[in-house]
C-alpha cells in the first residue's frame, strides 16, 4: 500500500497527489458510462483544469479528497471526498466517483462510503453528510442505502445530460443514524 490514510477490507483512502491527476484520474471523467448520471463530463477533461482543481482542494479547509485503492492490486478505482464543509454547521457534501468499471456492482462503493462516514463522525466531529444523485441512478442509490444514507427529498428535473432531464434525489445520515447503526452492528 503506497500512503494509505483510511484502510478497508477491498480499499484504502489515500491523499490525491499531483502526479494521480495524468493517470486513470483523467480519463475517468471523459468516460461516457462513467459520467452518464454526473454533471461531470459535459466537456472534455483538461489537465490544466485538475491540476487548477487540485491546487484549490490541497489549500482548502473546507474540502478532504482521497483517492480511492484496491487493496489486492494498488490499482486506482475511483475517487471520494468530503466537500463544502461547513464547519459551524458541522456538515458536509459527499461525493465519490468509481471510474474503474469492473468495480461497479461489487460493494466497493458502499465500503467506501462507510470509511468517509467514519472519518467524518470520528475524526471531523460533523454532523451531517449529504449527497445529490441523479434519481435514475438506481445502483448509486441502493450502495448509498446500504450505508446508512435517507432520503430527504427530490429536486426535479435538476440535471440535464444524455439529452433529457433528470430529477434528482437528496440524501443524508446524522452523526446520531450512524452512531446508532453501528451499535447494532456489534
């Protein structure tokens, strides 16, 4: 494991380096089936832009991006992170992106989502992690169901892609639901 920072049973999270954004990183986001459901991926990737993107998420404390690793193989799989944080509210957006397409359907982005959760409750101290995905992303919404995510509400037609609108569903768990969770896990 190179510079592993949360380690899983299939992954570990490590910072996102400078040198990640030339490999599978990039091409991820000029993946068709990968972006599908995203708001990524309307125009082609530029390096200049990641490496822009890059820049402002290491300065920021409002923002924790990790790459995501197979453990088995050290392979890059996808990327996840902990965005707008606001630290008075003590909340958080999630996002994550499984750019290897072997990958999917296989519970890893579950995993994943509960090792941010983790993080988040235990080390953050948050309250509150949320998502938006698109409503017709149906394995996205079951992975993030079985980590623990409610539904809270629809935004509609909130995203345009692959030429027609698409509703989207707004999900979250409280440090409170998660706690809770995990106690009935042990």
């Amino acid at each position: 494991m190179y510079h592993p920072f949360i380690v899983g049973e299939k992954v570990y999270l490590r910072g996102l380096e400078k040198k990640d954004l030339e490999g599978p990183y990039f091409q991820w986001a000029n993946d068709p089936e990968v972006t599908k459901y995203m708001f990524m991926g309307l125009k082609p990737n530029y390096l200049e832009l990641l490496l822009e993107e890059y820049e402002k998420s290491i300065r920021s404390n409002n923002e924790v991006v990790f790459l995501v690793v197979d453990k088995k193989t050290d392979k890059p799989i996808g990327s996840t992170g902990l965005y707008m944080i606001n630290w008075n509210a003590r909340s958080a957006e999630y996002r994550i992106v499984i750019g290897e397409k072997q990958y999917w359907g296989r519970g890893y982005g579950t995993e994943v989502a509960k090792l941010i959760l983790a993080y988040a409750f235990d080390k953050l101290n948050l309250n509150k992690i949320w998502l938006g995905v698109n409503a017709d992303n149906l394995l996205a919404v079951k992975s993030y169901e079985n980590a623990g995510f409610v539904y809270e509400g629809k935004l509609r037609q909130e995203i345009y892609r692959n030429g027609r609108y698409y509703d989207a569903v707004r999900m979250s768990i409280l440090r409170e639901e998660y706690y809770s969770r995990e106690k009935r896990r042990k």
